[in-house]
C-alpha cells in the first residue's frame, strides 16, 4: 500500500485506523473535491460507494492486526452485484441469505471456480446458467445428477478450451475438485477460486474427508484470486483459515427474524399436530418441513388424515429415493414447491432457492443425532425461501435430551497439541527409518507409525474421527476441519439440547422468539402401528437391496473383477444401509475368503457394530502370521483343555495388551468378550464350588466364524502391529 494512498484510505474509514496497518487487508480510494469517488476493498471495486459504511475491528492484543473489516449496506434490497464488481479475497461472512454472493462469482470478469459442498447445490447453480435457447453457460464437475448422467475428459477440455465463453464459469462439487484440477494449467494466476458454503466444511468434515483437501487447493491459487463464503461461519481451528481477511457484510438495518420454538415430547405426533393445524388456519398455503430423517417423515406422513397424504412430497438424496417411496419427486426439483406439504432433508439444507413463500417447520430431534440443529444451521435453512417477502412463518419444533449423556468435556485446543504430537512422532519414526536403517527395523517402525497415524477419538456417541490426515501432498497434517466438527458436536449435544434454556438463549441473540410453547402429545396405537409399518417397509428395502447386491458381488468375484477400488466406488453411490454392508465387505476382503465374507456378512445382515467387531477380529487374528507376537501372547497364555475363570481371563488380556502396546480396559467381561473372538470358549460350571469358569477349545472362533473351519490365509506380516489393524480399542 503507497504512503500517499494509505493517507487518504486510512482518512476515509475511521480515526483508529490511522494506527493499524494490516497487510491482509486492502483499502484503496480516490478522491474528488475532498469525496471519496472510488474505493476498492480487497481487489473488490465497490459500485455504490455512498452506500457502504465501513468498520474496522481492531485485534485487542496484536498491535497493526484487524479482526475483521465490516461492511455495513445501507440499503437492504441491494444484493452482492449491486454493491461489488467481484467478491473480495478472504473470508466474506453474510448476516443474512440469498444477496447473491455466487451469483456475482459467476458473473464476475474473470475466470472463477466455485466449489459447492453438494451435488445438489452445484447442479442448481449450473441449471441457472443454461438460456432459453439451450446455451450452457456454466460446466458441472460432479457425480451424476438430473440429466448429467456423465461428466467425460473431453467435456471438460470442450469447455476449456471454448474461445467462444470469454470467462469460464465452472460448478464443482467438493469431491471432484481434485479431478477438475488436473485439467488446470500450472500457473493459477487468470483462475479465481470460490468455496462456497464454507460452514458445511465445517461440521460436514468428519463425514466427508475429501473436504479436507478442498482447503489445501483452495490455497494453492494466488491470495487475491480467493474467497470462502457463508452467512453462518464459526471459528476456524485451521490456522490458515483463521489468518484470512474477513469481511464482514452485513445490512445497516438487521432484521431479526420472528420464530416459534415448540418442545416435544413425541416429535412426530407433535410435527404431525403442527402440520394440520397450519393447514386448518391457512388451506391454502404451503408448508416445509427440514427434518433429516426420511424414516421420521414417512412416520408424520402416516399419522396425517388421508386427504393431506397426497399432498406431501420428499425432497432427499436419490439414495433414499426407495425409502421415500410414492413421496419421492416425479421430476427434477426446481425453484418451486409442486406440493402444498414438502419435506427437505439436509441435502437441500444449503444452495437450493425456493420461490415460494411458505410456512417453514424445522425439527431437531435428539433420538437421531445428525438432525440436531444449530442457530447458524437454522438460518441457513430459513434462507432458502428466496421470495421478497419472505417466510409466511418459521416454528423450531425440538427435544431435550432426557438423561445426562456427556461425562467428558472436549478440549479443541488439546486435540490439536495431540495431533500435532502424533504428526512429530510419526515424522521423527520416518526420519530414523531413512538414516538408521541399520538399526531400525523399517517394517517395526513403519507399523508404529500407521497404528499412530488411525488413531481415532469419539466422544458422545459421535462417529470415531482421526486427528491426523494426509494432505494432496501426501504429508501428515493436523485434520483441522474434523475437530471443527466435532466442536460443533459437542456444543449442539452436550449444550444447545441438553439443556432446557440453552437453545432458546441460542436463538434469542439473533431472532425475535414469538412463543414459546411445550407439547405432550400422547403415543398412540396408530404411531406404534405407523412405526411398525414404515420399518417393515425399510427393512424389506434393506433386504432386497442387499440381495441384489450380494448377487451382483458373487458375479464380479467368479469373473475375476472384485477390487478395492470398485467397492470404494460403490459405497459412494448407494444408501446408509448397504454403505454399510459394503463397507464391512471393503474392510475385510484383504484376510479372507470373498464369497465366505459375503455369505456371512449377507446372513448378519442386521447385527450391530458389536458383532460386527468381534467378527472383525476373529477374521483378523487367525489372518496373523503364526509368529505374529500378538498371536504367540494369546496361545502361549490361553491353552486348549484348560480351564480360565472371567478373572483370571481379565488378568492375562491385560498382560497381553500391555505387552502389545494396546489401551487397556476396564471391565473383565470386555476381556472373555475379546478372548471369544480369538478362541472358541466353552462355559463350563464347577459342580463342586458352583463357579463358572471358561475352556478353550480351539483357536477359530465358532462364535464369529462357524463350526466349519475357515481357510483364511495368514498374510498379516509379524512386524504389523495387532492394534494397528484390529479393532481392540
């Protein structure tokens, strides 16, 4: 920034900026007879110059260092266009929804990336660039959605490549991106990135680990070519993202938006309730309900009166297409309500705009985990009513968890000082690897090394996440946006829903609570029937799914062409209940049998992740080579024809685990409950003392593998560490 230029900037904001130089932050202006007539805020020239008032947010400890730039529109209805030429680099955070921040990347001068969270995000953004006369203004970059069954090679250098577009204008979804940049030239310097969504990263990211790797190209394109945006962005654990500019942009005059909160003790009868007496009051309007579980929705279906079932429909991912039976949509989802009752799943959470005014119910429910709803995730799902009046309305019906479930407090800071631990270690094991490799055995270390690197923490009931990820470059980092997401896990279970107040005082900081009421819907014969009907439906789904799958398996395994790869693919493209039945499939095809792992795995179908473990285990320990150290602890400890109390079983697993390197437990069940994944035990009893005891009868394990003995190959190396591989933490 020039001397001269920084003077009349630093004049035109406020007087305590003449003390702060941030180097993050550009502010350019021009002046005419003593009025700013030009101003540029981050490479962004701003168009109404009148109209924006600025503010700068100084960092109350670091001298020369800004917070945040806020940028306040005077008028409300101006959208993204109407005040910038192009997004500003940085980080832009929106108070409010739909003021058009894509819709000015993808009409901005320049070329311009923009990286959606969703197929169905992206999809509808690409959809609003085809013309009335068929011209696609816009490549897609994704899986196959609506009439995209396939995005080739050659499309995309087609598009590239077109002299015709002066500025390519490319829609990716988040998981393609690596693909989209390999057809990108080196130099990045004429490419503009925009993630979009950026809040989605953040609590999606331990389900997703490919968003992980959106941030690393995110910073690979020059600094003023960048942004992330979202109206409902948290604090960043990832020190590059928390270093960005941020810009704040709001509107002069906020406007609080009015919601009804209802508590429930019976969510679907009260969701149910809600529904008619709306339709009672209001016959003519529509009604949206964001509730993310197709199941519960099938369940508020059946609990309507006939004549509104025909009215509902199910907006959700094409992998649950089956599940909303007859509710799913005919045809492809567009800005307009076809139904007077729809329900969203969080697939249309973010990114869809919907034309219409409606009433809109949003339902957090803590029998389901992943339908708890934030007050910034509450915000997100009111914005997507893109008409000029708004919401007809907006209830938040929710639950309170019923008995204390959180015993530990997550410490964000502490699991990034292990994650980084963690990564030292493991660059300190390599590092002796390359230069005393005559000492070290190199398969030891390298084993050490991969067990440390799985480590998983859970907390809360929440899926097991890694604190340490590799980056594009195949170096160890710091899986920043899966402790985001755990942080986030905490706050809504263990805070916003464990306690009565909390979530009201949540929402009160930027909503008007108009009511606040509590329901006691009694549980009826027809919902326990209700309930009965929709998981027979599911399951007979399930079932057939499955079936289909198993046959088509069996068919690629006598031909030859079963692959990692191929079931990597598969869990992508297919719904929560034969993901997981592929993935148990995936997890083992490496140790055993293929067509023995499918009939088994086909047969316990329905068995939960305990048998699932144990079975696990039992696979892997007879996978292990003969000298395997862990193997020669549990035959040297535990001999056939012997006879072990639960006591004397917990002594000697602890010996084991201990020698092995491996957490200990507490409980002496958990030790007979490893141990009969490693032995067949039978349970005998002492006529003379009345005291059960355990025998061991063999080393396959009847309980997991069957009477008949398994042929399972022993290819685990005895330099690979037990608790590197088995599940026995």
């Amino acid at each position: 920034m020039e001397a001269g230029r920084k003077v009349l900037v630093l004049c035109t904001l406020t007087a305590e900026a003449k003390r702060i130089d941030d180097p993050r932050y550009q502010f350019d202006t021009e002046e005419k007879d003593g009025v700013v007539v030009k101003c540029t805020i981050n490479n962004a020239e701003v168009l109404d110059v009148p109209g924006v008032v600025y503010r700068l947010h100084p960092n109350e400890t670091e001298k020369n260092r800004l917070d945040s730039l806020e940028v306040l529109i005077k008028d409300n209805t101006k959208r993204f266009s109407e005040v910038f030429r192009q997004l500003p680099y940085g980080i832009i955070k929106k108070n409010v929804t739909g003021i058009g921040a894509t819709t000015l990347a993808l009409d901005a001068e320049n070329n311009c990336i923009v990286v959606c969270p969703t197929r169905s995000l992206a999809y509808g953004k690409y959809r609003k660039g085809i013309t009335e006369d068929g011209t696609k203004r816009y490549l897609y970059v994704g899986s196959e959605v609506g009439d995209i069954k396939k995005v080739t090679s050659r499309n995309i250098r087609a598009y590239l490549s077109n002299k015709k577009i002066s500025y390519k204008k490319i829609l990716v979804v988040a998981d393609s991106l690596p693909r989209l940049m390999e057809y990108l030239p080196q130099n990045l310097e004429k490419w503009h990135i925009m993630v979009d969504e950026i809040d989605c990263y953040q609590t999606d990211g331990v389900y997703r680990p490919a968003l992980e790797n959106v941030i690393d190209y995110f910073f690979k394109f020059p600094e003023r070519n960048r942004c992330l945006v979202s109206a409902t962005i948290r604090p960043f654990s990832d020190p590059r993202l928390a270093d960005l500019p941020l810009i704040d942009v709001k509107y002069e005059q906020f406007i609080r938006r009015p919601i009804e909160m209802i508590r429930s003790t019976n969510i679907p009868k009260t969701v149910a309730t809600t529904l008619e007496r709306t339709i009672r009051q209001y016959p003519e309007d529509k009604i949206v309900v964001a509730y993310n579980t197709v199941s519960s929705m099938r369940i508020i279906i059946e609990l309507l009166p006939d004549e509104l079932k025909g009215k509902c429909e199910i907006w959700c991912s094409s992998q649950s297409e089956q599940q909303a039976g007859e509710y799913y949509p005919q045809e492809n989802i567009g800005t307009r309500l076809t139904r007077q009752i729809t329900f969203l799943t969080c697939t249309y959470f973010t990114g869809i705009d919907i034309e219409d005014r409606y009433h809109l119910i949003s339902v957090s429910d803590t029998k389901y985990l992943y339908t708890l709803l934030s007050p910034e995730k509450l915000l997100q799902i009111a914005g997507r009513c893109r008409h000029k009046e708004g919401l007809l309305s907006e209830r938040l019906i929710y639950d309170i968890q019923s008995k204390k479930v959180w015993e530990k407090n997550f410490d964000k800071q502490h699991n990034i000082a292990c994650a980084k631990w963690i990564i030292e270690i493991i660059n300190q094991i390599n590092f002796g690897l390359e230069n005393y490799n005559d000492v070290i055995h190199r398969n030891v270390g390298q084993a050490v090394a991969d067990q440390m690197s799985g480590w998983k923490v859970s907390y809360g009931g929440s899926t097991p996440i890694t604190l340490v990820r590799h980056d594009i470059e195949d170096n160890l980092a710091v899986s920043y946006l899966n402790i985001d997401a755990f942080d986030e896990f905490v706050r809504l279970r263990s805070q916003l829903y464990s306690d009565a107040t909390a979530i009201v005082a949540a929402l009160e900081e930027d909503c008007e609570i108009l009511g606040h009421t509590f329901a006691n819907d009694s549980y009826s014969k027809d919902q326990q029937a209700a309930e009965i009907a929709v998981d027979d439906e599911f399951k007979a789904i399930q079932n057939a799914n499955i079936d289909e799958c198993v046959k088509l398996m069996k068919e690629r395994i006598a031909d030859g062409s079963m692959s990692e790869d191929l079931t990597v693919r598969a869990e992508r493209s297919v719904s929560r209940e034969l993901k997981r039945f592929i993935s148990r499939f995936h997890q083992l095809m490496k140790y055993a049998p293929h067509e023995y792992l499918v009939d088994t795995l086909s047969d316990k179908r329905n068995k939960d992740n305990k048998w699932y473990n144990g079975f696990y285990n039992a696979v892997l320990f007879n996978a292990l080579e003969r000298e395997h150290p862990f193997r020669a602890l549990v035959e040297n400890y535990f001999k056939p024809g012997e006879r072990y109390s639960r006591e004397k079983i917990y002594e000697l697993m602890i010996a084991i685990f201990n020698a092995s390197g491996l957490k200990i437990f507490e409980k002496p069940a958990t030790a007979v409950s490893y141990l009969q994944s490693f032995c067949t035990l039978k349970r005998c009893k002492d006529n003379r003392t009345g005291e059960n005891y355990y025998r061991v009868v063999d080393y396959q394990s009847q309980k997991y593998l069957g009477k008949d003995p398994v042929e399972i190959p022993q290819v685990i190396s005895k330099f690979t560490l037990a608790g590197s591989v088995m599940k026995l933490k």
